[in-house]
C-alpha cells in the first residue's frame, strides 16, 4: 500500500488508459501525483478519482513543447515540494506504411513520442535532487518492429535506447532509468488502432500470433509493472527494457 510513500510522481499522458491507471495506482501507494496530459478534461477526472482525496492534481500540457515539460516539472516542484518519479508514458499512434504517411504526421509522432522524453528528462532530473527513478514507455514494437506503423516502430525503438543513454548518464546522480514495453493493452489506443485498420475489435483482440495467452493486456497490468520499476524494489535495476506483453515477443 506504501511502496511510493512520500515520493512525489508525474505521469504523462494520465487522462486515459496506460497512464489513468498508472497514476491512480502511483496515489493508493502514497505518492503525490502531477497528472499532465493534452487532454485537460481528461487530467482533472484522473486527479478527481485518485485516493486518498487531494493526492493528484492536472496540468493541460503538451509534451512535445518545451515550456509545458518545464511547466509539468514547477507543478511537481512548486506543489509537492520535490520530485521523485517520471513516468513519460503519452503516446500516439499512426497506422499507416512510409507510402501512406505524410511527413508531418511522421513529425507528430517523432515530437509526441521521442521529443517528450528527452523534453521531460532534461527538466525533470535537475529537479531529482534526493534521486528518483523514470520510466519511459517503449512498446514490444520498439523492439521487434510490426506492419503499418513505420514511425511508430521508429519513435519507440528510439525511446528504448534512450532509456538506456539516460541510465548511464544519471546513474551516479542516484536516477534510474528503465523502459516498460507493453504488448497490445485494451486501452483507448488500441481500439482506434483496430478502428484505422478497419478491423473489428473482437477479431483484432484474439489475435493469435501477437497474443498467446489469447487476450490483450490490461492497464492495470502495465502500471504494476511501472510501478516496479519506479519504487525502491528494482533499487539496481536501470537501463532494462522491462516487456509486458503476455508472452507476445516469445
Ligand atoms: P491512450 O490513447 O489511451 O492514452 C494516451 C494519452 O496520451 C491520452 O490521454 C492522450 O491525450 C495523451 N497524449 C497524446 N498526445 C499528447 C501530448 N502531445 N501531450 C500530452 N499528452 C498527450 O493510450 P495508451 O494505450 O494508454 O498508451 C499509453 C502509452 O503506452 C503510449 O506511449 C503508447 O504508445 C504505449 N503503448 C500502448 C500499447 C497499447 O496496446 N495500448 C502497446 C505498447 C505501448
């Protein structure tokens, strides 16, 4: 019930899925949350639902600009007092090949996906002054690839290995840095995902090959993974590439 007690937590992209769940369960273990998203309606029904009462708040943020990392970091740093735990988890997803693909969706998902983490990272870590831990969300396509998302595939391939820069450079700094790569997650995501492939969900979720276990993943299962690696269980754990996919990369 503790494990994050008296550390204060950002989530990225915590108005839905992945990150809802993340945050909300980074609060019933004790930690203070700064839950940002683009989605602000979204933020503030996160932060609303968080227990005990008071133990999150939202930003309305865009983490592919550089003034709204900075502003998520002061939020954490002016309301809680410190900071802990980066949990850069916003995402999108284009589900097309390079032949489909505009340059500037390309742009979008590099910003949205890539730019964020390094935007975060290079704002949150001098504000880690006791140590802390990030974790940045990769995807079991960052490390095997997949069909009809080219920039995706590039964008969390990238965040794997920058994990992994992070790691060294901070490791001295008492900050540990670790990616968590979910397999195919019943989230908002996944089912417009189906949705751009014209696929109906039923079918698309009892994909066999992707999917041994014969289901997709929940939320709550990756956030007990992230909150892992963001507590002080996984104290040598840094740089790792931590998949939770249900076997999906066996
Ligand atoms: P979701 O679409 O339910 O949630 C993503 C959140 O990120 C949304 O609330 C959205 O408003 C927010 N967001 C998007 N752009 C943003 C921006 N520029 N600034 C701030 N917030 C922004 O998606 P889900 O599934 O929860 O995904 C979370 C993460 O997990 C993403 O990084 C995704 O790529 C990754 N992932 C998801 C998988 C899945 O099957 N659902 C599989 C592997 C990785």
């Amino acid at each position: 019930m503790n494990t994050l007690a008296g550390k204060v937590a950002i989530v990225t992209g915590g108005a839905s899925g992945i990150g809802r769940a993340t945050a909300l369960l980074f609060a019933r273990e004790g930690a203070r949350v700064v839950v940002a998203d683009i989605d602000g309606a979204g933020a503030e029904a996160t932060a609303a639902q968080a227990v005990p009462e008071g133990s999150a708040v939202a930003v309305r943020a865009d983490v592919s600009r550089p003034e709204d990392c900075r502003r998520i970091v002061a939020t954490a740093v002016d309301t809680f007092g410190g900071l802990h735990v980066l949990f850069n988890n916003a995402g999108i997803i284009r589900r097309t090949t390079a032949l489909d693909l505009d340059v500037e969706e390309w742009d979008r998902v590099m910003a949205v996906n890539v730019r964020s983490v390094f935007l975060m990272c290079k704002y949150a870590v001098p504000a880690m002054t006791e140590g802390g831990s990030i974790v940045n969300t990769g995807s079991g396509w960052g490390l095997k690839g997949g069909g009809n998302a080219i920039s995706y595939c590039a964008s969390k391939a990238a965040v794997v290995n920058m994990t992994r820069a992070l790691a060294i450079d901070h490791a001295r700094a008492g900050i540990r840095v670790n990616s968590v790569n979910p397999g195919d997650t019943d989230t908002p995501m996944l089912r417009d995902e189906a949705r751009q492939l014209g696929e109906d969900w039923a079918a698309f979720a009892d994909d066999a090959a992707d999917r041994p276990m014969g289901r997709a993943g929940t939320p709550d299962e990756i956030a007990q993974a992230v909150l892992f690696l963001a507590g002080d269980a996984a104290s040598y754990v840094t740089g790792s590439a931590l998949v939770v996919d249900g076997g999906g990369l066996a």
